[in-house]
C-alpha cells in the first residue's frame, strides 16, 4: 500500500493541522536498549508505558509500540510548528491502540492550550511499512459530536 493510501485511509476528515514521522524501528530498538528503559520513562508517562505493555503481543513487544507512539508523538511536534518552551514529550499523551485506525493524542500544558483555543482535538495513528520501518502520524481536527458526526 502507497503512503497516500494509507493516510486517505487513516486520516480523519476536517484536519486543521497534521504531522508525520517515519521511525526506524531498529534504530529505536538501539536507543531503548542503550539507555536502558531510561529514554521510555524520560518520553513517556506511566500511562502510556502501562497501556503499551497490557497492548503489546508476541509479535509487537511493548517497546515497539512505544516507538510507534514516539512518531506520533514527533507528528503532533510538526503539526503544532514546534514544541513550545517549557514543554516536555510527556505534555503530548498517545495511547497506543494497535488495529485501530486512529489513536487518541492528549495534550497538556501550552500544547492543550493551543488545541482549546482552536476548538481541536489531536489524533493520531501508526502503520507498519516494512524493512523495520513504520509511518506515524498526527493530525488536529474538528471534535466530533456525540453520535459520530462533525460539526
């Protein structure tokens, strides 16, 4: 499947704002291995870390899953034009849903800030590509309204 494909098939509609991120899995597997789970406790909040391990399988090991989060993690970064001072990896909350086509995105301190006085929400999402190679994304977007349809 082409790139644009997946993200025709993944994106949400009334996107204000999107980011991408392609994450070499082995090279993230070499980051979490050099410093010892430190880098996942120092990117990511107990939450996320609890999440990905009761998510993680056989095939994907927590450690994956929380590599995927990183990407998107990395498209909200470049869907918002940077991180603002005083904010950290962990103001952005992914909570890694794998099979899903969209993931929920968290935002706290000026991150949530920028989202509520627009009116957005952020999403996100992760696919595998091969070659040890997955495609993250981000995206803010008009809230949908209870019973699944937008504003």
């Amino acid at each position: 499947m082409e790139m644009s494909e997946i993200l025709r098939a993944t994106m949400p509609q009334d996107v204000h704002a999107a980011g991408i991120d392609l994450v070499d899995m082995c090279r993230w597997d070499l980051a979490v291995a050099r410093t010892k789970g430190e880098l996942l406790q120092r990117v990511f909040t107990l939450a996320e870390r609890r999440t990905a391990e009761d998510r993680a399988d056989a095939d994907t090991p927590h450690e994956r899953l929380l590599g995927k989060a990183f990407g998107v993690k990395e498209g909200v970064i470049k869907a918002v034009g940077g991180l603002p001072v005083d904010t950290s990896f962990k103001d952005i909350e992914v909570e890694v849903a794998p099979g899903e086509a969209t993931w929920p995105v968290r935002l706290h301190g000026a991150l949530g800030q920028w989202a509520a006085a627009r009116g957005l929400e952020m999403v996100g999402g992760a696919h595998d590509l091969g070659d040890d190679m997955a495609a993250a994304w981000a995206a803010a977007r008009t809230p949908e309204e209870p019973g699944g349809s937008t504003p």
